[in-house]
C-alpha cells in the first residue's frame, strides 16, 4: 500500500524550498552589487599658498626633514657654496621646485657671499655671474634676490638681471627686502614672469612666532586668494611646518609652487 504524504506537509515542503532559493538570492544580489560610495566632503577653496625655503647650499643637515613633509615646496639654492649643486639635484629629485637664489648687494654692511652682484658692476660681468651662477644650480625655474636691499632699488641693475631672466624664460621672485624695490613696476614693463614674498616666516627662530607668521599668511590667502611665504633652511622652520601645513590643508587652503602665482 503507497503511503501518500497529506497536502499541508507538501506545501510546507514547497515553501521552504522557496525560501533557501530566494534566500540564496538575495545573498547572490548583495555579494555581486557594488558597495555604496560615501559621497567626498568637498572642503571649499579658500585660497593657493606657496612657501618657500630660502638659503640651502651650506649644509645638507636639514635635507631629512622634508621626507616629513608631503606638500610642494620652493627651495631657493645659493651658488658657489661647497654644497649647491649636490643640494639642488636632491631637492629636484624628491619633487620640490628650485630656484637660484642670486646674491645681490644690500643696503646694509653685511658679509657678502661670493660673487654678490653690486649696482656698480657693469653688465658683462652681471650676465657673466648669473651665468655661471645659473649653471650650479642645473633646475632652476627662477631666481630670487639674495639680500640686495640696494640692487632691488636699481632700475639699471635689475633691468639687465631681468633681460636675462626673459631669455631664458625664468621668472622673478621678490623676496621685498626694501619697501622702495622698483622690481613689480619693472618687471610689468619688461615683461617678466613676475612674484613677490608676503610674509617672513622665522624672522625670530621660536615655533611660536613662526606659527603666527604662518597665520597671518593663511589670513592673506583668504583675503586675496593667493599668498607667498618666505622662510629658511633651519630645522625649527621645517617642524613647524611639518605640523601646520596638514591642518591648513584641512581648512581648505591648497599649497603650491611659486611658478603657480606668477603674476
């Protein structure tokens, strides 16, 4: 005799296996669909900062330091110095931009480096020193003045640097050491890519000061959309940096190279 299953045992049969299958289904849908995106803050632009690094070619004891930092530097060389051209490859390797940072004659009786150009030299041996000073320094996208108080103020000085710079297609960086530079009226007339310093940053060697002129550049930023800091190869310079570009960056200021400011 064929023993016959009831009617309700059958249909529960069919339900469970309707339930692993849509079961398994489901489990198929969400293993093979894409996790949802979390959608990006986008923090707004509140303004492009350069900084630069005046002063490397002494030494090579701060070059570790910017393995810290992730952000675009400019890093202004000095020629003629035992470690000039060996500084300048490193810094252009690690990603940083260089700059030569031409001696010129101050104001002021300071010791002058080696080969300063003075207002009282004549063109050849001008061209000749920026020359060869432009040699030592192989990946320099521009020149800014070192010291040169006295040759910023020089209409006849700057203007054979800057005929120079316009052949070879190198911009100017203003450090404003003197508030009677002739260099922004010049460089507009002769046509030269063109930038000038905002703030010193470490005119007093303290993390504290420093901070502050960092803040006071940041406050520049916001107002005009763009600021140049200027500060130098010293090591409280850099770690305080360290610290404060990354906080900076999450206020929605973006650092870049001088060449992105050029006027």
């Amino acid at each position: 005799m064929i023993r016959r299953w009831p009617g309700y045992k059958i249909a529960i049969l069919v339900l469970a296996v309707l339930a692993i299958v849509e079961g398994i289904w489901i489990v198929v849908l969400l293993v093979s669909r894409p996790p949802k995106k979390i959608p990006k803050v986008v923090i707004p632009l509140k303004g492009r900062i350069a900084i630069v690094i005046d002063d490397w070619g002494y030494n090579l004891n701060n070059l570790y330091m910017l393995e810290k930092i992730k952000y675009p530097l400019t890093m202004s060389v000095l020629p003629n110095l035992n470690y000039s051209a060996r500084v300048s490859e490193v810094l252009h390797k690690r990603g940083f931009q260089t700059i030569l940072h031409l001696p010129m004659e101050p104001r002021e009786k300071y010791r002058l480096e080696q080969n300063t150009i003075l207002t009282s030299m004549d063109e050849a041996t001008i061209i000749n020193i920026m020359r060869k000073d432009l040699a030592s320094i192989r990946y320099a996208a521009g020149v800014s003045n070192h010291m040169g108080s006295r040759a910023t103020q020089d209409p006849r000085t700057m203007g054979i640097i800057f005929k120079e710079l316009k052949k070879k297609n190198l911009y100017f960086l203003d450090s404003l050491v003197s508030s009677a530079s002739i260099c922004f009226d010049l460089a507009n007339k002769m046509q030269i890519a063109f930038a000038n310093r905002d703030v010193f940053l470490d005119n007093r060697e303290e993390p504290e000061y420093i901070m502050g002129q960092i803040n006071k550049l940041k406050n520049i930023a916001k107002v005009y959309g763009r600021a140049i800091g200027i500060g130098h190869d010293r090591k409280v310079t850099l770690e305080v940096l360290k610290g404060a570009m990354p906080e900076l960056e999450k206020e929605g200021y973006k650092f870049v190279f001088v060449s992105e400011l050029l006027r």
